[in-house]
C-alpha cells in the first residue's frame, strides 16, 4: 500500500539508536525462568510504559489460584512470585483493535564455557548483540515498545485501543499469558513478536512433557540375576517411543512440511540408580511429546499411555511392574490462526512496505508458544519477529539491529493500520 504521509511521519520517528540502547539494557537483566530477575524485567518495562504514556496494569499473579485454574498451561521451575504487565492506549470500541505481545523470561546460559563472553553482559560487535535472550525474545520486546513509542514521537493518535503484553514464564509453559487472559486483558488480534527468521508464522505445533518412572529390584552388581534393572526395562520403551514418533510423523499438515521431524518425541533427561556397584530399582525418564498444530491435546496423551502400556504387557517385568506416566512440566496445545483471517496480509503488506523484496512466507512452527493460548480464546494470533530462531537457547545467542528495525517498522504500520489515526 502507498505510505501515507502520517505513517512516513511515525517511520521516521523510529529511533535506531534508543532499539539499541533499550535492548542493550534488558539483555542486561538476567531473567531466567523462575528467578527474581522475571520479575525486575517486568518492574522495568512497567517504568518504560509509564513513561510512554498508557495506562499500565501492573499487578502480582495469583500463582496457587492459577495453578488451580481449568486450562492451566504448567510449569516446570519453581517460582515465589510473578508479575503480570499491560499497557493500554484506550480507543474507540470495548477493547483494544491490536495487542503485540511479548515474554521477558530466558532459559539458562548453559555451558558459559561456549560463550565468548558472558551471556548476561550484552556484547556488540558491529550492529549484531550477543546474549541471552536477544532474539529470543528481548528483541521483539523491544520492537513492540519501539513502535509504539515511534507513533507517540509522531504525534498519531489512535482511534481505536493498543496494548502492550508482556508476560513471564512462556519458556515452561505460558503462565504469564495464562494469567494476562485470567484478568481479562483481550483484543481483536495479536502480534507475538517471537522470531520467525523472516517469514511469518500462523500456527505453532503443540508440545506435551512427560516424565515415565520405572521400578527394578536393587542387588549387587556382581549378582544382578537376583534382581532387575529398571534400565534395562526402559531400552523396549525408549524404542517403542523412537517407533510412535516415526508413526506419527508420517502425515504431515501443510504448514509444517519443511521440517524433517516436525512432531518429535525427545527423552531428555534420565536418571538412574544411586550406586556404580548396584542394579537401579528406579528410573526417572522427562520428555517432550511433539504435538500437531490441531491435535487434541487428550488424544495425544491417550496415545502415548496406550503404547507405554501395550510395551508394558509384552514384557514379564513391566506386567507386573507398569510404568507410570505422568504429565509434568508444560502442557502445550497447538494453534493456528484462522484459514483467511486479515491479520496475515495485514502483517506480510506492512513488512513489504518497509523492506521490500520477495513476500514472507507463511508457515507453521515445531514447538509450543503463548499463540495457542490467545487463538483459545478466540483472538486470531500470529508471530512475527526478529531474529533466527535457529540462534534461540544456544551459545551466542544474538540478533540484528537491522533486522530489530526494519520489524519495528513494519510494527508502526500494522499500528497505524489496525488501530486507525483520529
């Protein structure tokens, strides 16, 4: 579409050097899932939207209420508090025409030894910032902020709502949207600024986490005949989940075609015995089980148990021993945005004003976000964002400025355009 000449006015009002500075300093924030940090980033962000002008809602999650809510998506750390935060330019109609959501948890360093430098103090080098959480998704956090912030230096005035949602805990499970939801904060679409590599994503895979616990019978290692392994037990069940991946990986929805496993099924963790010189009598297996974009969440768990047990009564120690499945940790669904919803050729028109080239291509992602918990409650949700996702929980982890900018800019129209200028 043509610029016109209120929108080049809030494009030129993007400041380059204030993304830089304003990502620089969350990168700085070390706010890992489950620590004090989650809640210093969003006391932080709070201060900012005060400053821009919307009317904040900053208030504390109720974390046993939620936890004892139908719906709730899980956890997997532990955490004394949390903190909601949403900012709200108010406009014609009950609810805001936009939201550009974003979350300010990170998952840990890791091995610091892979870093070059340390993942909590943000290094530049040229116009690429290195650290975690800078494309995952500090950077599309501060791409929400900034366009807003652009449309304020321009002086447009919305005539319909915007809000801002930043939300904790995404990374093990989505409690902070969960709760943002709770209280009632809506809209009439979504932008989640995740990266998306340059395309624009309109349906996230589900993902469920699992732990399996095995029993055995503890003897001496030099006489294991008078007992048994719960590790041995386990290699017939970690083969039967190898095979149900493989099954269910073989009819695959168009949105995910270009991924070769695009709904794994992954151990992750096992733990086992207490002694080199005695045979294990438990065994704690913590997995993910990847979900298609519209499967049903139940189904899937129906499945996995039925196998886990089918395996079980082949076996004269799993007869009488049974596994024991539970479902810990994040409980992903899957979401899509609505086949012909406006809100992908609002988002694709808008960066191709701003960028040019080649359209975005659209597709689906491997792995669960907040967009299933929006398109659940009836909000057409989508990602677009900077950075590659592939640079996401690994070491050196970094992103663009130019790329930070150029989706800031398409954030100002997708502004200008869903919300409208009095």
């Amino acid at each position: 579409m043509p610029i016109t000449p209120t929108e080049a006015r809030a494009l030129d009002a993007v400041d380059r050097d204030a993304v830089a500075r304003t990502l620089t300093e969350l990168l700085a924030v070390p706010s890992v899932s489950g620590s004090d940090a989650e809640s210093d980033v969003q006391h932080l962000l709070g201060k900012q939207l005060v400053s821009a002008g919307l009317d904040v809602d900053s208030w504390q999650l109720d974390l046993p209420g939620l936890a004892a809510s139908a719906g709730f998506p899980g956890t997997e750390v532990e955490r004394t508090e949390a903190w909601g935060l949403v900012g709200t330019e108010h406009g014609e109609g009950d609810r805001p025409a936009l939201v550009l959501q974003g979350h300010v948890d990170v998952v840990p360093a890791g091995d610091r030894a892979q870093w070059r430098d340390d993942p909590f103090e943000p290094t530049w080098r040229g116009d690429t910032v290195h650290g975690r959480g800078a494309c995952d998704m500090k950077a599309g956090v501060v791409a929400n902020l900034a366009a807003y912030a652009a449309g304020v230096r321009s002086g447009a005035r919305l005539r319909r709502g915007l809000a801002l949602q930043f939300v904790v805990g995404e990374e093990d499970g989505g409690l902070g949207a969960f709760g943002t939801l709770a209280r009632g904060h809506t809209g009439d679409a979504c932008i989640i600024t995740e990266p998306t590599s340059g395309t624009v994503v309109t349906g996230a895979a589900g993902a469920l986490t699992f732990t399996l616990e095995l029993a055995g019978q503890a003897t001496h290692a030099s006489t294991p005949y008078a007992g048994h392994s719960a590790l041995d037990s386990y290699v017939a069940l970690h083969h039967a989940l190898a095979q149900l991946s493989a099954e269910r990986n073989r009819v695959v929805e168009p949105l995910m075609r270009e991924y070769p496993v695009p709904y794994p099924i992954v151990v992750g963790r096992l733990q086992t015995g207490d002694w080199s010189s005695s045979v294990p009598d438990r065994l704690v297996a913590e997995g993910r089980f990847g979900l298609r974009i519209t499967e049903d969440p139940d189904a899937a768990r129906r499945e996995f148990e039925e196998r886990i047990a089918a395996v079980a009564a082949r076996d004269p120690w799993l007869r009488d021993h049974p596994p024991v499945v539970t479902w810990s940790g994040g409980q992903f669904a899957g979401g899509h945005l609505p086949a012909g919803h406006g809100l992908r050729d609002l988002v694709t028109g808008v960066h191709a004003d701003v960028a040019g080239g080649a359209p975005l291509r659209e597709r689906g992602v491997p792995y669960g976000s907040d967009l299933r918990q929006y398109t659940g409650q009836g909000i057409p949700t989508l990602h677009y964002g900077p950075g590659d996702v592939r640079l996401a929980h690994g070491p050196d982890e970094a992103v663009d400025l130019d790329e930070v900018v150029t989706v800031t800019r398409a954030l100002v129209l997708a502004i200008l355009r869903s919300c409208g200028v009095r």
